[in-house]
C-alpha cells in the first residue's frame, strides 16, 4: 500500500521516543522487529503513543495521583510466563494479518530478556494463564445428560478447565488505517480529535507508528489443547463474542447474549470431548461498542415509543440516539484468531455475517456455521433477533457481494 505517512516530524514538547529502540512491524523475529515499549519509567525509552493498560491505564493514573502507586515501579516478572506456549505461527511475522496486538506481547521476558536486564522497561501485553469455568447452564447440560464429566476437560462439579489469555490492543496504525480503507493521516487526525486530544503524538509524532489505545482488549478462553486450535485437521468450534455486560452477566432477557454465549460454551465442550477444541473470542465491545449507557437509553426508546418495542424499529431507535447502528466494526477481529494459528474453524457458533466475512476474508476457512436454538431465545429478545434476520444478518451458505459487504456494514449489523 502506497504510505500516507507525511515525512517524519518530532513537533512535541517532550523526548520520549528520540533515538529510542525502533519498532519494525512484521519482520520475523522479535529481535528485529523490536521491543514494545509503553512505559513511563524512562520516558527516554518510549517509542510508542500511549501507555500500558488499555482503558484500565487513566486507573493508574489515580493511583498514582493517591501516592498509592510508586509511578517508578516495575513488575517483578518472576514465574508470569504463559501456563501455556503460543506459537509462533507464520501469521505473527506477516503485517496483514495482524496490526491490532502485539504477538509477541506474552513472551516478553524471555525474547527481551536483554532489554530487560539492561534497563529497558518492556511489559507484557497478553497473559496466559490456566483456570476453570463453572456456569449453571453447564451444570443444566450435564443433568439433561447433554454433557458428561471426564475428569480432565469436565469436572464433576460442572467446571471447565480451560487456557485463558487476556490481551491487551496494541495497534500499529498503518495497517490499521489500511484495514479501515482509511488514509493513516485520517485516522491519526479522528483519533485525536475524538478523544479530545489526549495524545497528541497521534499528529505530531508521525515517526510513532505503533498506539496503545484506552479501549478494552480481549479474553480468550481454549478448551482443550491449544496447540490443536492451528492443526486444521482438528475440528474446532469456536465463537467471537463481543461483551453484554447486562445479559452476559446479569441475566437480561431483552437479547440472545448470554443464552448464546453459554450455548457456544456447550458447544465448545462438546467438542473438545470429541477429540476437538474449543474456542471462546471475548471482546470488550460494550452496547456494540456504544456503550451501555447509549444502550440503555435506547432500551427506553424502544419501549416506550408508539406501538411498543417492533422488529421495524429497531435498528431505526437504535440510530436515533447514537446517530449509528454499530460500531463494532470487525476488521480488527480475526487478528487474534491469526494470532493463535488458526486456518480453519469447522464450527462457527454465530449468526453474524459481519463476523463471518471477517474470518474468512483474512484467509481463514469457515465450516458450518451454528446458529442460536429457537428454544434459548428470551420472550424479549424476539424482537432484536427479528429485526436482525430481516435485515439479513444470517444468511448462510451466501458469498456476499462487494455491494452488500458496504450495504451491511452501513447498517453495522455485527452483534
């Protein structure tokens, strides 16, 4: 792709980043490529915009206003490496299939182990750790005997023993830019004006390609083996889910999100018992990323408007308010799919064609895709799933067109 980037230019009051390590996306060591380094120990040492912790780093602000936090602390890394390896796959050298994390973000203390004694303050961007899952609707599988306990991926208390990563965005924004059929300067220029200016290295530090943005990241939750998520002779049911805190929480039966959710859990369960694996993609994309209090306000315009809560109106209330319909917008999505090694899913648990043709337009093959039960469908939750179909949020089996991949995603019907 031809750059967008205007010459390099340092405008910005402070050093950070000057003569700093230089990031080189996608080449095929971590040596070469460089270190991420976000912190602010040594600001000398910066060659990033933004800081460690996604949404959770204005936190650490606080804690550090308190006195609570020493703003000169480094994590002792001792014992953190991943409870499980990850790659590397070839995925993680090629800048087209992953811009939005960084691959080697879990490894740190070992592919950096001599920036780290010489000072440099390098963290983690994602963790991998071993945990269990216990949920009452597994429970409910196993006494309706669709579920049976096996002692190693089923225990007989209803817990799931899973390999669960936490992931942290880091975004490097050419190829992000590239992703949004957006101009690198365009989307520099929106993201410091939307965010009221917070990071003006976003326009003044052009040589700063790489960004951590104050947004949520993912958690990833693998049952089964995770080195058989990337042998495409292994089936592997899998759902990208992107966060309900009201349903996926709380129980709220005005949207499919939980009763589809814990579908996908079964069905992933299921699976690995097969002789397969499973795979759980949760993304911190709130209200479909408008945000809960955007959606509760159209919770109240839907219901309150004449003729009461219908199909027709949905998505219509829903734009009414946030002036769009979604901004979920996949592009990012498949990243850490790539990221895991995987080529193939032979079970997609989702009705999203928005999230289908994401998959499978980064060069990641699709299977079947599984669809919610009629039965798990919430009384309330009608509506929403009527408005969707009609609107032609699944139709599997179809190739959509050029035309209808910009049609639907006008509509943003990503859910």
């Amino acid at each position: 792709m031809p750059s967008s980037r205007a010459p390099h230019i340092r405008l910005t009051s402070h050093g950070a980043g000057l003569g700093s390590r230089t990031i080189t996306w996608g080449l095929p060591d971590s040596a070469t490529r460089g270190p991420v380094i976000a912190t602010t120990t040594v600001r000398s040492h910066r060659n990033v915009i933004g800081t460690h912790g996604g949404s959770y780093s204005v936190y650490k602000a606080l804690a550090v206003a308190a006195k609570a936090l020493d703003p000169q602390h480094r994590p002792d890394l001792t014992n953190t490496a991943p409870a499980e390896p990850i790659g590397p796959y070839p995925a993680w050298f090629d800048a087209k299939k992953m811009v939005s994390l960084d691959p080697f973000g879990a490894s740190v203390a070992s592919v950096y182990a001599e920036e780290l004694a010489a000072g440099v303050d390098v963290r983690p961007t994602i963790a991998v750790t071993k945990a269990h899952v216990i949920l009452p609707e597994v429970i409910d599988a196993m006494r309706a005997g669709r579920l049976k306990a096996d002692g190693r991926l089923l225990l007989e208390g209803g817990g799931a023993v899973v390999t669960k990563i936490a992931v942290e965005p880091v975004w490097w924004l050419p190829g992000v830019a590239e992703r949004f059929g957006c101009t690198e300067a365009d989307l520099r220029r929106t993201l410091f004006e939307q965010t009221g200016g917070m990071y003006p290295e976003l326009v003044t530090r052009s040589d700063l390609e790489v960004f951590l943005p104050p947004i949520g990241g993912q958690t990833i939750y693998i049952f089964g083996e995770p080195r058989d998520l990337a042998n495409p002779a292994v089936e592997l049911t899998a759902r990208v889910h992107d966060e309900c805190n009201g349903s996926d929480v709380f129980g709220s039966d005005i949207c499919t999100c939980r009763p589809y959710l814990t579908h996908a859990i079964e069905e992933c369960i299921g699976g690995a018992q097969r002789g397969g694996v499973g795979l759980v993609a949760y993304s911190r994309k709130e209200g479909r990323a408008l945000g809960e209090v955007t959606k509760f306000l159209v919770y109240n315009a839907r219901k309150r408007q004449v003729g009461g809560d219908t199909a027709q109106n949905y998505f219509a209330r829903t734009e009414c308010v946030a002036g769009v319909q979604d901004m979920r917008f996949q592009e990012l999505m498949p990243d850490v799919l790539h990221w895991l090694g995987i080529t193939k899913i032979h079970r997609l648990v989702s009705m999203s064609n928005m999230k289908y043709d994401a998959i499978t337009g980064s060069g990641i093959e699709v299977g079947e895709r599984v669809d919610i039960p009629a039965n798990l469908i919430p009384e309330d939750a009608k509506v929403e799933m009527d408005a969707k179909v009609a609107a032609g949020y699944f139709t599997p089996g179809h190739v959509p067109t050029a035309d209808e991949l910009a049609q639907a995603k006008g509509r943003g019907l990503s859910a």
